[in-house]
C-alpha cells in the first residue's frame, strides 16, 4: 500500500512531526574489567562464564558505578589473579570495602618491590589502622581482630604491643588467644582446637587469603630465595611476615629509606635456627616440616661437639 503524504491544503500546525533522535550510545563495560575474582560474587558462576566472553551489562554498570556496591561485596576466600589483584583491590578500597582495605593493607606492607623501594608501607599500615579502630557504625567482624594482630606484629614499643594483643584477644582472634595463653592442651580445648593444629582454624579466611594472594604471584618465591641475604622470614610455610635484618636497616636509613616492616622473630629454643613470628606458626610448623629438621640439626651439633672431643 503506498504511503499517503499530507494533504497540502491542511494546515502544518495540525499535525506534527516527532523530532528523529540519535539513540544515546553508552561505553559499554566489558564484565571482564571487573576481574573474574569481583565478577563471580555478583553473578552466579554459569552466567559468570558466559559473561568473560559476551559483552556488556547495562544493570550492573549502574550497580558497579555506586560505592554502596562495592563497599558491600563479599569477596571470595581465594587468591585473586596475579595481574590485576592490586589494581581491583584498590578500587574496592577506595570504595570502603573492609575486605579489599584489609587484603590491600597486608599486600603494601609485605610486598617485596614496594617495601625494596621504601613505598608501600605506610599506606598499608595506614589501611590496617582504619581497621582497627572503625567508626561505630561499621561492623567488621572478624577483621577488627585481623587488623589488630597484624599492627602488634609491626609495633615497636611493649607496652602498646601488648594493649594491641589483649584488644585482639577480646575480638576472639585466635592467634591472639595463642599468644596470650600458650598451646597447652586445655587451653587448646578451651578454643575448640587439637593438635596438630591446621591453619585455617588458627588464622581467619582474610588474613590466609591475603598472604595466598602475595605468594601466588609468579616473582614471590624468587624473591624470598633472593633476599635472604638481606631479610629474616618467618619460617613457616604460608606465611609471609618477615623484617630487613639490622645491617639492611642501617644501609635504608643511612639514604633515607625508612619504610618497612618491623617484625619480631623468635628463634627455635631447641636448634636455634628456624624464626617464627608468633606462636601459633611456631606450633603450625612444628610437627611438619620442622621437627625432622630440628632433630637433623641437632644431630649435627652433637656429632661436631663428639668429632671434637676426640680431636681433643
């Protein structure tokens, strides 16, 4: 049927034209940006999948854009990807999301390039002490106790170290509890624990999280084998607190870098060797893999001091 067209005798004000307009095309957000780690909480994992490859999602966009979102994600007890852990952890800090400030927080402060180039610490210890001492309104749960364990590790003076050990013990922190009242076996049941004691009862998700995200990087074991000239590690496996030993101090101070961690490490009282940061890695370490270790040491001891008796 062809179109009619107006008739020429009507009046134009009589009928009208609606104006042809541009739709609004907006830049679309690759669901990749958001990092796989972020984009599996806020999707159900097939869509999650699906979504690595398709294009964009206008709802969440709009959802990702206000800080309410971010600020609230619950982000997985896994170690994020290596390439974009830190930038997507940065962005949810910002946001105020308790998780990724305290995840970003431990990342700063052990980060083996950031502390070499005396940045990082500060604002990682910054980041832990807005943790510890939250406004009141804001519930963080067991990350108030994380954050306040992990300042006593980096916290010179004694008595503010024990202050912050008793505080973290009254949030229920575990570890705290250890330090404060040993491992003997009724204090171990008091806790609900047993030996061997396992990780993931002693240290919460966020903390083993965080130092998973720190070791999963491809540079983080040739880096510890590389600076142990210069560092002391905590020797437990898994657990990535460690300090500049004196004399590395002294050469930081001396052009001016002061920024770095200060862990006290306690040696071995049997073979004088292995450095824990705490009690409970020195318990963790213990029945495996340091005590064939220990005992091997100390069968070397004994068989020098025999070898020189009989020199003698």
């Amino acid at each position: 049927m062809p179109r009619s067209s107006p008739d020429p005798s009507t009046p134009r004000s009589t009928y009208s034209l609606r104006p042809r307009t541009r739709p609004r095309v907006e830049a679309p957000l690759r669901l990749t940006d958001l990092f796989d780690d972020v984009l599996e909480q806020c999707l159900p994992l097939q869509i999650a999948d699906a979504a690595r490859a398709a294009a964009s999602c206008r709802a969440l966009l709009r959802a990702w854009q206000r800080p309410s979102f971010a600020r609230r994600l619950e982000l997985p007890d896994t170690p994020m990807r290596a390439d974009g852990a830190l930038a997507c952890l940065r962005r949810l800090a910002d946001a105020g999301n308790p998780s990724a400030r305290f995840r970003l927080g431990v990342a700063r402060v052990y980060e083996s390039s950031a502390a070499e180039a005396g940045e990082g610490y500060e604002e990682g210890l910054r980041l832990l002490k807005s943790l510890a001492e939250p406004p009141p309104e804001e519930n963080l749960g067991a990350l108030r106790g994380d954050a306040l364990f992990e300042i006593w590790h980096l916290t010179k003076d004694g008595d503010e170290r024990e202050r912050l050990l008793r505080r973290a013990a009254s949030e229920g922190h575990v570890a705290s509890q250890i330090e404060l009242h040993g491992t003997s076996k009724s204090h171990l049941q008091t806790l609900g624990l047993r030996r061997p004691l396992d990780a993931s009862g002693v240290f919460s998700p966020a903390w083993l999280t965080a130092s998973a995200n720190i070791l999963a990087s491809p540079s983080a074991e040739r880096d510890r084998e590389e600076a142990t000239a210069s560092r002391h590690y905590c020797d437990r496996p898994g657990c990535v607190r460690w300090r500049f030993r004196k004399r590395e101090v002294r050469k930081r101070e001396a052009v001016g870098l002061t920024g770095s961690p200060y862990i006290r490490l306690w040696k071995c009282g049997r073979c004088r060797c292995a450095c824990y940061c705490s009690k409970a890695c020195q318990t963790l370490a213990w029945p495996r893999p340091h005590r064939e270790e220990c005992d091997r040491i100390l069968g070397l001891h004994a068989n020098a001091l025999l070898a020189a008796g009989m020199d003698a």
